[in-house]
C-alpha cells in the first residue's frame, strides 16, 4: 500500500521531502530503527566479511524467519522470536570445533544442515499457525509499517550492548580474523572470541530481519562491508565507510518505499548491490591505471648509463 496521498508524491526537494515524511510518527520510529540496525549491520557484517563466515550470517539470517513465525504461533513478540532464534542457531554453530584440517567443513556442514531444519521449521509454524497470518510477507521481506517506540528502544538497547562488547574485543579479534593461527600462537583466545562474535552476529541478524525482512536481510549484513573492503584496506576507515554507505542505503531505501508499494527489502538490496558494483568497478579501474606505463618511460629505459639518449 503506498502510504503517500495523490497529492503528495516526491517534490524532488529533500527537505520539503523529509518534512512530509517525519509528520508520522510511525515514519520518524522506522528511520531511528533503520538507522540503529544500519549502523550495527555494517559494524558486525565488516568483520563477518574479513572472517569469510558470509554462510554462518546467511544462515541465522534464514533461522530469524522460523523465530519470528514461532513467536506468532505462541501469540508473542515477534522480535522475542528473532532473538532467541537467532542468537540460539549462532550457539550451535559456535559449538563445533574448527581446528584441523576439517574444522571449517565441519562448520560449513553444521550450518547447512541448522539452516535446512529451521527453515522447515518456520513453514511448519506458519501452517500450524490457524489466524491469519497477513504478515507473512513482512516477515520475509520487511516493512517500515508498525515500528513502535518501544522496538525502537529495544532495538538501540541490543545495538548498544553489542557494539559494547565488539569494542572491547575489536583488537583480539581482528588480529584473529587476520591470522587464527599466529594469534593463536601469541595467546589469544580464538575459539572464545569467535564463539561471542557469533552471538553478536546472531543478534544483528536478529536486528536486521526486523527491517529488511529474513530473505534480504544479507542486503545490510554484506554489502555495504564488502563494498567499504574494496574502497580501502585500512581497517578505522574501511568500517566508517562500511557504516555510511549501510545508512545512506536504508534512509534512502525507507524514502522510496514510502513513496512506493513495494517492500523496502527490495530497496536495500538494489541499492547496496548498486554501490557494491560501483566500488568493484572503481577498484577495477584503479587497478588499471596504476598497471598502465607512464608515456616516456621506455625512451628513458634504452637510454645508455651515464650518457644521454
């Protein structure tokens, strides 16, 4: 449904634009909360990028869908089911060992096989479920529509605690990412720190679903890091960009859904997968234009030592 009258589609203007916008409340909640969950994403999504654990976050991205049907067929808060889902799924796939040669298969194995069963799980729930269940699709590809003041403080609460603790664990934990084995060797708790990382991951995942809906929720939690990774190695920089680019993507997504009848999923996602592109392709070019010769450098190289071409 688009929520715009007939006699106020977008003017162009910004500000006349987000004027008309914030004058419902339930609006002004969906930017506070799409702002708080962009802001977490692309924090924890950086990380989960430079870990190459891309699958584990697809898959509690998956376990949210079963978490928040669950949550409604026992007539609950949805959020309580993204949650518990989530940050539950993260503890199972943190529980299995990854040393040895067939840790990481053995984690890859895990998890698809945790995505399969919950994701069965949720269509279970949703048939059991005998009311009517109108929000199916909000609930795999996201609404701005009905976001309280109180899921938005629930929401900043979560975010808060978790980019908490990331903080507290950043060092240790990029050293980790970068080399298990050497910080591993120089005393640092890898199996640990990768065990809380899940959970935070979980808990962002939980955050995420609640705006961009369970299926594009990989939209916040991949892109905008990955894009920031191919603009710049430095790790400060490489997340503030990570940060902007996961925000200016969802004000910009809930702008047009307003003014659209679609799913803000489908925004966040085309427009992260836009910059995505459009930073592999200047990387690209970059790349090239460093490779290219300086005109004159091959009459400077025959010219004979010590006397002139």
């Amino acid at each position: 449904m688009n929520w715009a009258d007939a006699n106020a589609g977008w003017s162009w203007n910004p500000v006349a634009d987000l004027q008309q916008i914030w004058a419902f409340p339930f609006m002004v909640n969906a930017f506070r909360a799409g702002t708080v969950v962009a802001v977490l994403a692309a924090v924890i999504g950086w990380y989960m990028v430079l870990r190459k654990q891309s699958f584990a976050g697809h898959t509690l991205s998956v376990v949210s869908f079963p978490g928040a049907a669950c949550a409604t067929l026992l007539g609950v808060s949805a959020g309580l089911g993204y949650f518990a889902f989530c940050v539950g799924g993260a503890l199972v796939i943190a529980a299995i060992p990854r040393a040895g040669q067939g840790g990481r298969s053995q984690e890859s194995a895990l998890t698809g096989t945790v995505q399969a069963f919950l994701l069965a799980c949720g269509f279970l729930f949703v048939a059991l479920y005998k009311g009517f269940l109108g929000g199916i699709n909000s609930l795999l590809f996201g609404s701005f529509l009905g976001i309280t003041t109180t899921q938005v403080t629930v929401l900043a609460v979560v975010a808060a605690l978790a980019l908490g603790v990331l903080a507290v664990i950043g060092r240790p934990l990029l050293f980790a990412s970068v080399d298990g084995d050497v910080a591993a060797g120089r005393g640092v708790p890898v199996r640990a720190l990768s065990a809380v990382f899940l959970v935070l991951l979980g808990a962002a995942t939980a955050e995420a679903s609640q705006i961009t809906g369970t299926l594009l929720v990989f939209a916040l939690l991949v892109m905008p890091a990955a894009a920031a990774q191919q603009l710049t190695a430095r790790p400060a920089s490489s997340l503030l960009v990570a940060v902007l680019i996961a925000v200016a993507v969802t004000w910009s997504a809930l702008i047009t859904a307003y003014y659209s009848p679609y799913p803000i999923g489908f925004y966040v996602t085309t427009f992260a997968f836009g910059l995505y592109v459009l930073a592999r392709a200047g990387r690209a070019l970059a790349v090239v234009g460093r490779r290219r010769p300086v005109p004159g450098n091959a009459a400077v190289g025959h010219a004979p030592l010590g006397g002139t071409p």
